[in-house]
C-alpha cells in the first residue's frame, strides 16, 4: 500500500484516484481501530497483574513503560491531527466549509513553504529513534530495527523534490496529503501496540478476565407445524468488559443491552418465511478481531387456513423452477399437505416445492390437508 500511495501521487490526479485515496484513508482508521481494541485488551491485563501478588514486582517494572509508550504514542497522533485539521481549513473546509480534497496549495502552504514539514519530520524522527527506544535499553535492542514507522525518502518520479516534506506533499491534493499523514498515525499506532505487547509478555502472557456473564435460551424456531421436532438450546455466556461485540441485521447496527445482548425487534409481515442475517464481531483473548455471520430464519403464520408464499419473489416465471413455501394452520401437520397448481405442476414436501408454470397469467395454487380446508390462492 505505501508503494502504491507514492506512486499515485505522481499522477494526474483524476476522480478515481482521489476516491481511491479516500478508501484508503477510511482503511487506515478502521485498522487502527482494531489496533487500539487489542492494545485495550493488554493494559487490562498489565492492570490485573500489578493487582496479582505473583505478578506485582514484575508489573510495577514494565506497566509504567507501556504507558510511556502510549503517553508518546498518544502525543504524536494529536500532532497529527492538528496538521490535518490545518490542511483540511487551507482546502476550504474551516468552519464547515467545503472541502476541496483536488487542492493542491493547502498541503504545500503548511507542510513545505514553511517548516511544518521538517517539524513533522523531527518529531516522528524523535517520537522513533529517542523517546519510544529510549524508554528502556531492552526496547532498543528488540525494536531498533523493526518499528513499522518509516521515515525514509520516497522514490517518487518528480526528481526536483529534494527533500523529505517535497517529496510527500509538494502540489499533493489535500485528500492524498491527509492519507499520507493517516498512514504515519497507523505506522505509530503499530509501534506502540509492539512495545506495549513487549512490556506485557517481560511479565506473562495476555490474560482476558470473562468477567460477565449471562443466561441464553433459544428456540429452534418460532412456528411449528404439529408432528414438528422442538428443541430449546440453553446456557452460559461469558464475556469481557473490553471484547463486547459489534451486531449487525441485516447491514444496520443494534446496540447493545444492559446484559452485553443486541436486541433486534420488528413487526411481523404477511405470511411466509423470512430471514435475517446476523453479524456479530468480537475480541477474541489473543486480541484479534473474529466475525461470525449466521442466518436467523423465521415464518410468519396465517391466523387461520393455509398459507402460500414465494421463497424468492413475489411472481411465478415460466419455463423456471420456482420455489414457494406452503403452511398449515392450527392443527395442521405439513407432511399431509397435497398441493396442485392451475398452469403447470408442483413437487416438493414437508412445505418446501418447486412450481413449473406453463403459461403466462393468474396461477392458483390449491392445497388441501386431508380435511378440505380452503385453499390458497397465489398470483
């Protein structure tokens, strides 16, 4: 990606290019976002073990470091953030303004006709090479050739670009100057996270404390059909305070309940079958992120007779085979179910068939369980 970047910004700068910046600087975020979960995760951890007599001595020596680590880390991202903030104001954007991300002057106005740029150059040299390494002499001999935050010249095809600021920001639209300066962040906020993991494992390994806990109960399903199986899974949950879960249905957020539980509520719509989908993300003990996604489905019940619904949309094509779903009402059990179509055939069981059409027009579907209940019509 930084080879990338260095390249692009030798370009004429086009549309696409500035969006590609922009995915890039939102891919910085995200990372660091994760970056910051798990490095939550191991102070918690430093914090139970100054806590642990076995572990205390030990503790008091390396969780001050780690947080001098964060402290410098911390310091240096807002540093950051405000020579954004400058070039986001320089490219209209002060005072809610309108950002021009094609500007190319802002950049240059704050990071290279000035000395904003070698500011920024000593102090991520200085943030490196003195202050982070210089928190203890078994840092340096682990890192001192290993921090992800490189401050080398980029080989960039403008050759008049003499100098470190020329050449990263020199005429760079402000969209790719702010990209750059998220990558740098990124880059502190990898170097922190490695010395703060360094400091832990001089005294152990991460420990994550489950330290809440809850009751869960759930059902196989929400409707049945007489002569149906049932079966209710029940237990324990247990979580970490620092690793609740993130929960999407259906791409929107649910937030979370007293309990750590996302509560999805909706009104139920015509009969049929629905389905849900379920996005869970968490903090796993190691600190990584894990995804789950899972598929809830669901039927809707008519009050009374029988139901038809289509499984994909809501018309019959001719010449395709069609998936439709067939419910009983109360005391109805789906394996006696005989189903029929007017304009072509239909097989299948247990209320799951296909339907053939033949011709185009009104098809009616009739089903009968036995008993001569009404059929169902669908068009």
């Amino acid at each position: 990606m930084y080879l990338v970047l260095t390249a692009l910004l030798a370009l004429n700068i086009s549309s696409e290019v500035l969006n590609a910046f922009k995915t890039m600087d939102k891919s910085f975020s995200n990372a660091n976002a994760t970056i910051d979960k798990k490095t939550a995760t191991i102070f918690a951890s430093l914090e139970d073990k100054l806590n642990d007599p076995k572990t205390r001595d030990l503790a008091a020596v390396w969780k001050p470091k780690a947080d001098r680590a964060k402290q410098l880390s911390d310091e240096m991202v807002a540093y950051i953030d405000n020579v954004k903030n400058q070039i986001i104001n320089e490219a209209g954007g002060a005072n809610g303004g309108h950002f021009n991300a094609k500007n190319t002057n802002a950049a240059t106005k704050i990071l290279v006709d000035g000395d904003g740029g070698q500011q920024l150059y000593n102090k991520l040299n200085d943030y490196k090479k003195k202050k982070l390494l210089g928190i203890d002499a078994k840092i340096n001999s682990q890192f001192q050739n290993s921090l992800p935050l490189d401050l080398t010249m980029p080989d960039v095809q403008n050759k008049s670009n003499k100098n470190w600021e020329d050449a990263y920001f020199r005429r760079t639209p402000a969209i790719a100057a702010i990209t750059v300066l998220s990558k740098f962040q990124s880059d502190i906020k990898n170097s922190e996270a490695q010395v703060v993991e360094y400091c832990h494992n001089q005294i152990g390994e991460v420990q994550v404390v489950y330290d809440e806990f809850q009751a869960l109960a759930t059902a196989n399903a929400q409707f049945l059909l007489p002569g149906s199986e049932f079966t209710i899974t029940a237990g324990v949950g247990a979580f970490s305070k620092n690793a609740k879960p993130t929960v999407t249905i259906d791409g929107a957020a649910v937030p979370l309940n007293a309990n750590g539980l996302a509560e999805y509520k909706t009104t139920a719509g015509g009969p049929g079958t629905y389905t849900r989908k379920v996005n869970i993300s968490f903090v796993k003990p190691d600190g990584t992120t894990a995804t789950l996604t899972k598929d809830i489905t669901y039927t809707v019940a008519s009050p009374t007779g029988l139901t038809v619904s289509a499984d994909a949309v809501k018309v019959l094509y001719v010449g395709l085979d069609n998936p439709i779903s067939v419910g009983g009402g109360s005391g109805t059990n789906a394996a006696n179910l005989r189903v029929s179509i007017s304009q072509g055939s239909i097989s299948g069981s247990g209320g799951k068939y296909i339907a053939k059409v033949t011709t185009p027009g009104t098809a009616k579907v009739t089903v009968n369980d036995g008993n001569n209940l009404p059929a169902s019509i669908f068009a």
